[in-house]
C-alpha cells in the first residue's frame, strides 16, 4: 500500500468514527424534526459530516449536491447508519430553479436547521483575469445567488414559525483576501457580509443565524499536503463546535490555530502585509512559487 492510499484509508477512517450527540446544543431542542444540509455528497466533506451530526442529533434531513450518485449513497448511508429519514435532492446550485425544485422536495416539511455549505470554486486555482467570465459567472451564482435564495426561503419560513436556525458555511478568506482563490474569497466576503446582518435583523425572532469562519480541513485528501499540518482541522470537530455555538455566538472560527492565523492578519498587520503574507502563503501551499514584490511603502 502506497502511502498516499495509507492516508486516504486514515482520513476516512477519521470521517467515519462513531458519533455522539452533543451535549449542550440548542440543535437538541429540534429533535425530530428535519435539517437541510447543501453540498452533502462527498464522504470526506464538511457537508456529510454536517449531516452525520445532525442524524446523531435525532433530526431527520434533506440533502443537496449537484453530485447525484454519491448523493445516494450517503442518503442511504444516513438511514441505515441512524435511522432517519433523508430526502436527497441532486441539482445544481447554479441553476436558478435550483431552489424552487428544493423548495418542493421540502414541501409539508418544516425546515429547523439549514446549513448552507455548497461551494464551487475551479480546481486549478487561476489568476481572477485568467479565468473564464463564464466561470467567474457560475461561482457567483452557486457561491452567493444560491445561499441567498435558500436563506430567503428557508429564512421567511423559519421567521413567520418564530424557530429556526441558519448556519452560514464561510471562510477566513473572506475577511483577508486570497491571491490565487481571489474569487473565491469574493464570494465568502459576501457570505460573511450577509449573515452578519442577517443575524442583527434577526435577532429577537427566534431565529439563530451563525456564520461560520472556516479554514483549512481535512477535506481534499491530499491536495493539502504541502500546508502546515497544525493548520488542517479534522471536519467532525468542526462540525460539533459549529453546532454547540448555535445561539450563544454570531461568528465563529471553529479551529484555534486559525484564530491565531486571522488574528494577525486582521489585527497585527497592515492590509497590504496582510495581502502580501496570505498570497506568498498561498502561491507556497498551491505550488505557484512565484515572486512577490515585498516593498511596503
């Protein structure tokens, strides 16, 4: 066995330990009722373990991801793991009846929990001129049209209920800007921007918004290899600190090492030095080696 496969058998492994429910979680409270998780189909992905925890909290769920079989399978994998109920709902975030096919396979459910994690962002990591309109185009629609029409929906139903909670799936990235994943951290700024405000409006509604600020995770097999380890959160603790912060907290970066990263950059530095350092930390751990004009003026 190859050490790239003796990895992959430990990161899966790592996904797949047993689960337990939390122990002080408003997410408690909606036992029974149903969670909707987006960008749900990989196994090693945040979504899946976003819904794994949620079974484990009792909660019955709907699935969402453009990737079709490997839906399937982890709606199967739900039942037959926790024995709950799971509507896999395969579509493309960036069509815009996206939500209105969601919005139907969710029909006479009341939604409790939407956590909107779907991504997209092109694999190659281009410059922003670099990459085609098209794709630019699509990363808007997926990453920002998409959350918003599901917290629109899901956000109305909950407000006129007086219960809910939202849980915006985020990144660092939107508070510092990222050379090489420029459009990508564009479209998290947005994701921060309006959960933020969606949690003052709320407030008082009894409906929780949470934005969640996440760094680098043991997601990409790996693709992250040549990152410092300390940075690599592992998805389930992720997950479970997300989930406990429901209700106490607005914002959260869920991983200590990348609060400390986000403290200095947001804190310590100037924003060009900020820039600067996450776009040389980039270029290093995306393998650009490319040279940086470091003069501050």
């Amino acid at each position: 066995m190859s050490a790239r496969e003796e990895n992959a058998m430990v990161r899966r492994t790592t996904h797949r330990r047993r689960l337990k429910p939390l122990r002080r979680s408003r997410i408690s409270g909606y036992r029974g009722g149903w969670a909707l998780v987006t960008g749900a189909a990989r196994d090693v992905g945040l979504g899946y373990a976003f819904a794994r925890q949620l079974a484990a909290e009792g909660l019955n769920l709907i699935v969402v991801d453009v990737l079709a079989d490997e839906l399937a399978t982890r709606a199967a994998e739900l039942r037959g793991e926790f024995g709950v109920d799971v509507v896999a709902v395969p579509c493309d975030m960036a069509d815009p009846d996206a939500i209105a096919r969601i919005a139907r396979a969710a029909d006479g459910i009341d939604v409790d929990v939407l956590v909107c994690n779907h991504m997209f962002t092109p694999p190659d990591t281009p410059r922003i001129l670099d990459m085609p309109l098209e794709v630019h185009r699509r990363m808007i629609d997926v990453n920002a049209r998409g959350y918003t029409d599901l917290i629109y929906v899901f956000g109305n139903q909950m407000r006129a209920r007086a219960t809910g909670s939202i849980i915006v799936v985020a990144s660092g990235v939107g508070l510092t800007s990222s050379p090489f994943t420029g459009a990508y951290g564009a479209n998290k700024a947005f994701q921060v921007c309006l959960g933020e405000a969606l949690w003052y409006e709320l407030r008082g509604t009894g409906v929780d918004v949470l934005v969640m600020l996440g760094g680098l995770m043991n997601t990409q097999g790996d693709k992250f290899d040549a990152y410092p380890q300390w940075l690599i959160s592992e998805p389930r603790d992720v997950v479970r600190r997300v989930l406990t912060a429901v209700g106490r907290k607005h914002l959260l970066v869920p991983s200590l090492p990348n609060r400390l990263f986000l403290l200095a950059q947001t804190r310590l530095m100037t924003r060009r030095r900020a820039v600067l350092s996450i776009g040389d930390f980039m270029a290093k751990g995306l393998g650009k080696h490319e040279p940086s004009d470091h003069t501050v003026s």
